[in-house]
C-alpha cells in the first residue's frame, strides 16, 4: 500500500462517486477504480459499497477512511516543514479572515517583517475552514481567524476576545438614546450579517448571540462581506453587529455603539500544526503578545510558547 492508495481512496470517499474523484485528482476514471481494486484486495476487504449510489463506505471503509485521513494530514505537514529545515531563504504563508486587517494583524505583519527580514512572508485571505484544510495541506504555515474548530492535527491558541459592537445609520435613533446598546433593543431592525458563505463563520457568532439569549432578529439580509454590509448600514438598510476594531474606519455615514453586554465577543484564533514548532512561528506568536502589551490591548492568558 502505498500513499498514492491513501490519496486515491480518500478522494472517492469524499466525492462519493468515481468521475467526480478522477476529476478532482485529474487523472482518468479506470485507472482510480483498478487503484481502489488493488488497495481493497490488499488489504482483504471491501471499503466501498459498490451498488448504492452515490456510494458508501462499509465499516471497515469508514474506519479507514478516518485513519487515512490523518495519515495523509500528518505526511503534509511532515513534509512542508522539513522543506522549511532545508530552506536557506526561510519562508511563512499566513491564511486570514478580513475582518482581522482591521485590528493589529496589519502592524504585526510590518514588525514582523521589520525584525526577520530574512524571513520571506505570503498572505491569503480565507475562512477559518479554509485556513484547517490549507494548514494541513501544507498551503500555509500559520493561520488568523475567528472561529473555534476541534481539529487533533491543528493547534489554536485564542489571542484575544474582542468585543462586538454595532454599525448603525448616522442619524438613527438607537444611537442617539443612550451611550450602551443591548440585543434586545436590535430585534425590530434588519439585521445585516457577514459573510454569507462559507459557513459556520462570523455570521454564525453574531446569530448565536442572538440565539442564547432567546432573541430574534425581526429581518436577516446576509452579504458576502464587511464592506458591504457597512455600506449597506450607511444606506439606512439596516444594522450589523461588527467586531470592535472596525471602529477604526470611523465612516462619517456610519455611528458605532457600543453593547451593554461584554461576553458578546468574537475570538481571534491562530492557528498552526500541532507538530510544527519552528522558530518562525515561534516569533510571531511572541510579537504579537509584546504588540498586545505596547497597545495595552486586552488578551487571553499567555500559552506556554514551548508546547
């Protein structure tokens, strides 16, 4: 059995039918059934359920298919940091969500850069989901997001709880009342949330907020992003609950409240593999607690670096 199997079979037990797992590894359909033939033969049992459609693990395919899984995850990640051993120019692709350039990520990515000049840097923006799947992929090396997924291949350290506000009209009359909004005084306006896919997402944090306290919003318009929906907040659209560092923007068309309650949070989340404990990563998780004490910025307890 060789990785290839591994990688072969995992594509099928995805996708749940043969052409769309040929099509994803691009390679022709025979020659992905004939690997599955060999890889079922040699381990003595049948991992798929050939006459149900779309297809089906057996029980032995579901356990295989869970191991398969993190042995493919942990091979990634071995070989994405022993390339990193070996570069002489060292090298950190780091994922992100948007709504984290509007608090320090920006300043920590300029220090960081000032004081490892060495050190060749990479952004991408993409959810928190998409930052596990990169992380384990070897895609990135260090991810920036905001929402609290279990993964054994993946180690989190929350950075902070920043606190949520909300974005309304200039003008509207909840923001002239008084100094401190609660939730409850949201539900008869529209809601506005970010983003609309993919999910679960900040999107969801906001709802749940709603939700534990058995409150309703009266209207949810979803957008695709934070943009929008302040642009659509400075139309008279409706309000949108927003992380507290977008108050930096300080639109003229938009007024920021602040909220009665504050456990109403948004944590921001790096994430990296379990196993990599290379210097860089190392640096910036200290960076960025220094910047934190220079802001005087609230934060989580202090992790062990060391583990």
């Amino acid at each position: 059995m060789e990785l290839r199997h591994l990688r072969y079979f995992v594509a099928v037990a995805e996708e749940r039918n043969f052409t769309r797992a040929a099509e994803r590894l691009c390679i022709a359909q025979p020659p992905l059934s004939r690997q599955i033939q060999q890889l079922e033969e040699a381990l003595g049992v049948q991992l798929f359920e050939r006459n149900s459609r779309p297809l089906k693990l057996t029980n032995s395919g579901k356990f295989f298919y869970s191991h398969a899984v993190q042995l493919l995850a942990q091979t990634a990640e071995l070989e994405s940091m022993t390339r990193r051993v070996g570069n002489i120019e060292r090298s950190l692709s780091i994922g992100f969500v948007g709504s984290t350039l509007y608090g320090m990520l920006p300043k920590i990515i300029r220090r960081f850069r000032d004081e490892n000049a060495t050190v060749e840097l990479s952004l991408h923006e993409m959810s928190t989901m998409d930052q596990i799947s990169a992380l384990k992929d070897g895609r990135i090396d260090v991810g920036f997001g905001r929402i609290r997924h279990e993964d054994a291949n993946i180690r989190r350290v929350v950075l902070r709880e920043e606190r949520m506000m909300v974005a309304l009209p200039v003008g509207h009359p909840l923001s002239l009342a008084k100094p401190l909004i609660s939730l409850r005084d949201l539900i008869h306006e529209t809601l506005i949330i970010f983003p609309a896919s993919p999910r679960p997402s900040y999107a969801d944090q906001v709802l749940s907020a709603f939700q534990d306290r058995a409150l309703k919003p009266a209207k949810i318009y979803e957008v695709r992003e934070l943009q929008i929906a302040l642009g659509l907040v400075a139309a008279g659209e409706g309000i949108s609950v927003v992380p507290s560092s977008v108050y930096g923007l300080k639109r003229e068309d938009v007024s920021y409240v602040e909220l009665d309650d504050p456990t109403i949070v948004s944590p921001i989340i790096m994430s990296m593999r379990m196993l990599d404990e290379s210097r860089d990563i190392q640096e910036m998780l200290e960076l960025i607690y220094r910047l934190y004490e220079e802001e005087k910025i609230p934060y989580t307890p202090r992790p062990d670096l060391g583990q």
